[in-house]
C-alpha cells in the first residue's frame, strides 16, 4: 500500500463456495463501509473479478476510466479514486487478487515502477500461499475479512489540544480506520460522553446512529476521494429528534470531523416505513430504537441498499433465461438475506420451473406445470399482479390451507414477473426465520421483479433465437466427413458460452472432380442468426467452387467476390488446403485466417507460414498467393479458429503456442482423441467467449 502511494489495500482469496471470492484482508479505510464488497463472484463485471479470471492486472487510474469499463463498481462508489488490481498467481494455481486504492491520477496511467512494485508483492504473497497449499493447508478464506493493522490512535500535540479546546465547535479527531483519537471539550458537552470513553473506538460503536446506512456514502466519499463532505445527521436515544450538521475533513493521515447543531433538512432521511418519527409520536420509541442500532445491522443495510442496484446492472448483462436466474440468485438473495429462490415461467396458461436453489431435492417438482387456474400463491401473484408477503410459515399455511410446505420455519415472498404489462411468470424468495417486511423492502423487491421480468422476456427471445441459430449452424456443419484412403479427417466444433452462443465458424473437406481432398476452414464475424447464414452461403460457395475444379487461389477469391455482392455487412476469414492423398502434395491459400499447424512424425511442431491476403469481404481486388507444401505419412495437419487460441487479455501468439505444445505432446494414436485432447481445455472452460471450429488431417500408410 505505502510502495505505491495507496491510502488502502486488501486481498481477496477463493472460497470453499466455487467460483466465490471473499475479501480477506483489509487496512487504511474502515472495514465496516466496504461490505457490499467482501463477496465478489469471479464471473461478475467487476475489475477484481476480471482481474481473477484473466490472470492480468487491471490498472484503473481515475474515475473516468472506471466508469468506462466498470460502471458497476462506480455506481457503488461515485468518487474520484485510482484502484489497482494484480492476480496472485502462482503457475497454474489462481489464488486471489492484491487490490490497492489510492488518489486519483486523471489523465496519467499507473506508472512502471508502480506496476512492478505490484506484480512483484502479488508474486511474493502467492509463493508464500502455495508453500502452506504444499504443506497441506487449504489456502481458501472463510468468514469475514480481517482489518489490517493500524498504529493506535494518538491525541494531538499539547498546544494544539489546548487550542482545539477553546473552540465552542464540536471537533473529533479520526484515523484512516475511522477510530477515534481525540475529542475536544466542546464534542464532549455535545455528546454528553466523556473523551475516555470515545477514544481509540470505531466512530460507528461509539456513535451509532452515525451507523444509519443513509451516511455511509458520505463516509465512503471522505474517505476515498479525499474532499470535504458535509450533511445532517439525526441523533439517537440520548437526543432524540436533534438533527447535527457533520463536516468531514479528511486527509491522508486522518480525518477530521466536526459536529454543530442544525435544523432538520429536507432531504433527511425518514423512518424504514416511510414516515417522519417526529411528525408520529406513536413511532417515537421505535424511531430511538433504530437510531441506537449497532454497526453490523447499518452495515448490512447498506449492503441491502448496493445490492439490489448491482442487481439490476447485471440484469442488463444477463443474455440467457439460465444467466438471468443466476444474477439474481447472486445479487437478490444476499442483498435480502433468503435462501430459497424459484423462478417459474408462463407457457400456454401453465407455470413450470426454470431455476431453483435452496429447495429440498425434488419439493418443486409437484408445482412445475401447474395451471393458472390452481389456487397457489405462485399462481395468484402472476395473475392479481400483486406481491405478497408472509412472515412466517404459519402465515402462509393459515392463507392457503393444505399447501405442502417445505419447512415449518421461515418466511417466503411471492413476485409476480410482468413485463411491459404482460406476464412471464413469477419468483418465489424463501428465508430461513420468520421476519417482516418493511415498506422500503416491499418495494424494493416489487421494482426489482419488474425488472425481472424484463430480462427474462428478453431472454426468452434470445433463446428463440438462439434455437434458431443453432438449428441453423447444425443443419448446415457437415455430419459426417468424407473417408478416403490414405488420408484420416476429424472436425469439432464448440460454440461459445457468452452471449449469443453460435456464430460463423465452420469446416468442411471435399472431394473434388479431380480426386483430390480440399480442407476448409473459416470463421464468419460475429454470432447469432446472421453469422450462421453468412456462414452457410460461404460455404456453400466453397464447396461449389471446390467440386468445379478451382485453384486455391480461384476458390478464395471467388468467395471473397461472392461475400462483397452479398453485402451482409460482415467479413470472414478462411484457409482453404488442396491435399493430394497419394502424393501428399498440399496447395494454400490463406484469407486473415491463423497460420496452420504441422506436426511432423518425429513430433516436432511448427506454426506454419503460409502466405495470405486480408480478410473476405473487403477489397474485390484482394489477391491470394498459394504456398506450396507436403504431409507425410503420419503428419498431422491442424486447422482451427481463433477462437481455441484467443483469450480476452492475452496475446493470441501465446494461445497458438500453446496449442502448439499441445499437439507436439499428442501420443500418436488415432486422430478422434488427439482431436478430443486439443479441444478438451476450451470445453471445459465456462467462460468461453467465442466459438470454436477444429480440423485435423493426416496421411496414413
């Protein structure tokens, strides 16, 4: 933190939880304001998650190229503030993330020293992890973070207490963990408690109605950005009804925060139910009650306040019914604190089951398909419109008689899912304990349904058309390739898990007029419907040109005529092959596409250098050279696209020389498992971006 002039910093490590980070360790600014943080899922558009997943740094430094890149995290933290984020790696092993923030820089990138200083602390804490994972110790977090230490707050200089003393304003002096240190006279009268009994506390347990989640963005804002923050606050049990205007001056060895009376603002926060507690003297004792409450119960308000608007920025992501039930299981459960989450879906007047978690194996199972003509509280939310709540069990047994229940503790809420008027389905959330509803959280969930509703409905079109694409990608990808002697092909092809999951790449190997084999490979840009049509008139056009007894060189640029006429506003790469099985003589030509690979018998890989022209689609007057080459007995001729090589943040040399290691590392047996074993790595990966073609050939005896 201090190397590389932070103010904070901290260590986010794997959870027991898969694809779960926890916050660990943290030191410089007060643990309690970054709960919304402690848990991050690693496939969240987050820096400290992309960070994770990439395996590279992500350096951020101002607000404005945060807000570009992860306007998630600026809509939870609108301040002027530089973060840096470095994996701690340690060979194939990922254990967290190192994460430091500072003082913005707008305009100036993290400088070298800077970054190495970084790199080099996350490769000192990631040996020291991976020598406790060999002696045996699970190097996995659990539980909440550790405040990182801090030295003990100290009183100010003599002269300075004794001036500070004189003044009739209240004055506290605070460290960068938000401990006290010192109080002045003034603070003491004001508060009514003395200076000993303040300092070296948490200003949050000594004053907890400073506590109430509608201050921690002012305190998140002192802290981080450094300026002066000023608002009205409202006091507790010892003063009820008085409202204190509060200034904070913060600097980079502490803050300093004023105290003074002040009258009621207008934008003062209200009672959980809405009301003002002074305007109700029926709410007077509970509205004291909620002003003394304790820190952990403020902190998870505001991570209750944060969550629901994380949730609703990662709707906006969510492409699939699948990745929209996952978003909300991640982001509405914890921000309400339930268990139990069911989603069902409407289809011809019946419900069924889309997504469930926290259920007992098998208890859903009655309800799935049931009509809207069932008495259920499922059911009836959808059809009134209407939200309810029950808060308990024994509520929602006594409202609906004879309902099977899955426990007899608890408490559930109904949402019905309508978008734009029209009815999706509805969302059951389940709780462990009996609790109530207040009228924020009511409405809260009844807004975050509709939205809801709205990405499930989008959802459900893009899976309509992603159906289609995909019978469309299927029907057009040849089904079986064609057996010659002397000569074995095998193909695979993955789609992609992100967005729309089918696109524009193909293979294909035909037999041409003249006896010989031609090997294509191409990859259309872009996915989804239009990639998958482009990509059957290309190879339509291929296959056609290839059976007329075209050069390579006619093939191609004929292709690249066709894909200019057509004008479908995309471009496409390809590498067509013309093999001559008896001879072995091969004859390419390459479009933009990845340079092949040849492993020869002795195992030995090269990457090959084929010479090429740009991309089709581009320039009618593109030409495209042919190189000439021989496959041996037992070489294998490899043809991908650049999806089984590419990853977001890593040069694509890396990933072709990976793959090239994998195929010298190929034992020598038959093509289907060395196919199996280049392909297997990227279909195991779920977060897989783009998809994936694969086409090996080799000659055989």
């Amino acid at each position: 933190m201090e190397a590389v002039g932070g103010y904070a910093a901290g260590v986010y490590l794997r959870s027991p939880t898969t694809g779960l980070l926890l916050m660990a360790v943290f030191a410089g600014l007060p643990l309690q304001l970054f709960r919304p943080w402690w848990r991050m899922q690693v496939n969240r558009p987050f820096p400290v998650a992309e960070a994770y997943r990439s395996g590279q740094a992500v350096l951020l430094p101002d607000a404005e190229s945060t807000m570009s890149r992860f306007p998630q995290l600026m809509a939870g933290l609108p301040f002027p503030f530089a973060s840096l984020y470095e994996p701690v790696t340690d060979g194939t092993e990922r254990f967290g993330v190192l994460v430091v923030l500072r003082e913005a820089t707008p305009g100036i990138p993290v400088g070298t020293a800077d970054r190495e200083r970084l790199r080099l602390t996350a490769e000192h804490l990631a040996a020291d992890l991976a020598a406790l994972m060999a002696a045996g110790a699970p190097v996995v977090w659990e539980g909440d973070p550790v405040g990182g230490p801090a030295p003990p707050p100290e009183a100010a200089a003599e002269g300075a207490r004794r001036a500070a003393d004189r003044l009739a304003q209240a004055v506290l002096s605070l460290d960068r963990q938000g401990r006290i240190g010192y109080v002045n006279t003034a603070a003491e009268h004001l508060l009514g408690i003395g200076g000993p009994q303040l300092q070296g506390k948490l200003l949050w347990q000594a004053l907890p109605w400073l506590g109430h989640p509608a201050y921690e963005d002012h305190f998140r804002a002192g802290f981080m950005s450094g300026e002066p923050v000023h608002f009205a606050a409202r006091r507790g049990r010892h003063a009820p009804g008085q409202w204190l205007s509060v200034d904070l001056y913060p600097s980079v060895d502490g803050v300093t925060l004023t105290l003074g009376t002040s009258a009621k603002p207008a934008y003062a926060p209200t009672s959980r139910a809405g009301r003002d507690p002074e305007a109700d003297p029926a709410m007077a004792a509970d509205a004291d009650a909620d002003a003394d409450v304790d820190l952990d119960a403020s902190a998870d308000e505001a991570s209750a306040l944060y969550r629901p608007v994380a949730l609703a920025i990662a709707l906006t992501e969510a492409v699939t019914a699948r990745q929209v039930s996952a978003v909300v299981t991640e982001e509405l459960l914890p921000a309400f604190g339930g268990r139990q989450l069911a989603i069902y879906l409407l289809d011809e007047r019946h419900l069924y089951l889309a997504w469930e978690t926290g259920f007992p194996m098998g208890f859903l199972n009655r309800f799935d398909g049931v009509s809207l003509d069932v008495r259920l509280p499922g059911v009836e939310t959808l059809t009134t419109g209407r939200p309810m709540f029950f808060e308990s069990m024994q509520h929602l047994a006594a409202a609906y008689p004879g309902i099977p229940l899955d426990a007899d503790v608890g408490a559930r809420a109904f949402l019905p899912l309508i978008a734009s008027g029209r009815p999706v389905g509805s969302c059951i959330l389940g709780f462990d304990a009996p609790r109530g509803f207040s009228a924020e959280e009511r409405t809260a969930l009844t807004a975050l349904a509709g939205l809801i509703a709205q990405a499930l409905a989008r959802a459900r079109r893009y899976d309509s058309e992603a159906a289609l694409a995909r019978g469309l990608q299927s029907a057009l990808l040849p089904h079986r390739l064609p057996v010659r002697e002397h000569v074995a092909t095998v193909g695979r092809y993955l789609p992609g898990t992100q967005g729309m999951d089918v696109g524009g790449d193909w293979y294909d190997v035909v037999e041409t007029s003249t006896g010989l084999l031609a090997l294509v490979i191409g990859d259309v840009q872009g996915h989804g419907v239009a990639a998958a049509a482009t990509m059957g008139q290309l190879r339509s056009a291929v296959r056609a040109f290839a059976l007329s007894g075209s050069t390579p060189e006619q093939v191609v640029s004929g292709t690249n005529q066709l894909l200019i006429d057509l004008d479908p506003g995309q471009f496409a790469s390809c590498c067509y092959m013309l093999l001559d099985p008896a001879s072995g003589s091969v004859m390419a030509a390459r479009a933009g596409h990845p340079q092949p690979l040849l492993r020869h018998p002795d195992g030995r890989t090269e990457v090959l250098d084929l010479a090429g022209g740009v991309v089709l689609g581009i320039d009618p007057e593109a030409s495209y050279p042919v190189t000439e080459l021989r496959l041996t007995t037992d070489s294998v001729l490899a043809l991908y696209t650049d999806g089984l090589v590419e990853k977001p943040g890593i040069d694509i040399d890396v990933g072709v020389e990976r793959l090239r290691a994998a195929l010298a590392a190929a034992r020598p047996g038959p093509l289907t498992e060395t196919a199996d074993r280049l392909i297997s790595e990227a279909g195991n990966t779920a977060d897989r971006p783009d998809d994936i073609a694969l086409l090996l050939a080799s000659r055989t005896d």
